[in-house]
C-alpha cells in the first residue's frame, strides 16, 4: 500500500510537472467519468461544476452587460490630456492635464461674440483638424482641413457651410491640405497649403475655385513646386494668403 510513512517500492511515481488526463469508462461502476490530476481523483460533480466554470467562461460578448461601443455625443469633455480615471457609485472623479471641462463641440465651433456661449445649432466637425476658416458674407463659411464628417455628412478638404450650418459643397484636397483661404471680390475663393491635387486636377500649393459651386477655376494656375532642403512634411507650404484689390499676397514655406 502506498500512502504516508509507506516504502515507495511499487508506488507510481508523481511527475514534477502535473498532466491532466481525461478518462472514459466505468471503472468501478460509480463514476462516468474520471479526472485524473496528479493522482487525485474528482469525483462527477466535481466535474459538472468545472464544465459550468469553463461554459461561464466562454460566454459570448454579446451575452455580456457590455458599456456602448460609441461615445455619447452629448458628454462633457476636457481641452487636454486626461492621465486617471476613478469611479465610485454616480460619480467618476477624472485627472489630468486638462484646466476646462465642457460640452463637445467638434473640431469647430460657432461662438457668441458676447461671452463666448457655442452656438448648440452649428455642425460638429469631426474626423480631423480645421486649419483655416473664411466668412461668404452671407452668415456662412468657409471651413477647410483633415476632417472627413460634417454633422451627419460625409465631407472633406474644403467646406462651405449655409448660415443654418448645411453643407452646400465639398471640394476633395489630395496630396496635403489647404492651410489658408482667401474670399476674392469676384465671387472666387483663394486656396494655399501643402496640397497636390484639388477636385482630382493637379494643383501645387496654389488654387482658386468659384466660392459658389466650388468648381475649380482652371484659368487660374500658378505653381510652388521648388524642392525643399529640410524634407519635412510642411515643406513648400502656403500659410498665409491676403488680398489686396487684385494683388493676392502669399506667405510661407517654400521659395
């Protein structure tokens, strides 16, 4: 017999690391089933209990009290960096880097002079950065950059928006992004940045479109393609356009 204070001549030998092996069969006519684990036996309802542990276990997500994938549109944010998060009953305590905390607005926003307040009404922008804005002198705007959403619309590159905030076009910018905007007299809008391409028809840095339709103005070509000794991403960029009677001056990254 083989146990505590036994000779260990005839004993099995217990393997430094355990195997577990499962068994069929009716050994003893008690058991349907045996687990054997270092020598130790369990028993059936030891084993039900294991298989309920394991079915728990591979419950799909789906099944699962799972948080809402997307974020809540309408929550208050803050304008930096948030490092801990802490929550305890109705009340989450957040830290960081950030000074303000505030409604979401977007990556743009139409304010009141007085005072600062968002206008609830305007479009959130969203999918990127706004780098340059222009008033049509109607109440709209001008809005372009790297976002890819206006509201609940698929738009990108540059924007113009209705006093109500609807999309009136959207112009496709390739190759970079437009940095500046200038609103001509002549009912033409003035483009400049890193850009290559405006509406599929190769542009380089400079471009101008009719502010009504947004068709580009194919008249109206001039080029910034000099070879840039630094090679950074913002080489040979357009930052800056005014307008002065016919002149338009230029100001940037490039020469």
């Amino acid at each position: 017999m083989c146990g505590p204070g036994s000779p260990t001549t005839g004993c099995p030998t217990v393997s430094a690391r355990p195997r577990l092996r499962f068994t069929r069969g009716f050994p003893n006519r008690k058991e349907s089933l045996l687990l054997r684990f270092t020598g130790r036996r369990l028993t059936c309802s030891n084993v039900v209990a294991g298989i309920a542990l394991l079915a728990a276990l591979l419950v799909p997500a789906s099944a699962l009290a799972l948080p809402p994938s997307t974020p809540d549109p309408d929550a208050w944010v803050p304008n930096n960096v948030v490092t801990s998060v802490l929550h305890h009953g109705t009340t989450t305590w957040v830290g960081g880097l950030f000074d303000s905390w505030g409604p979401f607005t977007g990556q743009a926003a139409s304010v009141a002079l007085a005072g600062g307040a968002p206008d609830p009404g305007f479009p959130r922008v969203l999918g990127g950065f706004v780098y340059a804005a222009a008033d049509d002198g109607a109440g709209g705007s001008y809005l372009a950059g790297s976002f890819s959403q206006i509201g609940t619309q698929a738009a990108s590159g540059v924007v113009h928006l209705s006093a109500t905030g609807q999309v009136l076009f959207s112009v496709p910018i390739d190759g970079g992004y437009v940095r500046s905007l200038a609103l001509g007299p002549d009912g033409v809008l003035y483009l400049g940045g890193s850009f290559t391409l405006v509406g599929g028809v190769v542009r380089r840095r400079l471009a101008a479109i009719n502010a009504t339709t947004g068709a580009l103005v194919t008249t109206w070509k001039p080029c910034i393609d000099e070879i840039s000794e630094s090679g950074d991403f913002d080489s040979n960029t357009v930052f800056a356009l005014g307008l002065s009677g016919s002149t338009l001056y230029v100001g940037g990254d490039f020469g």
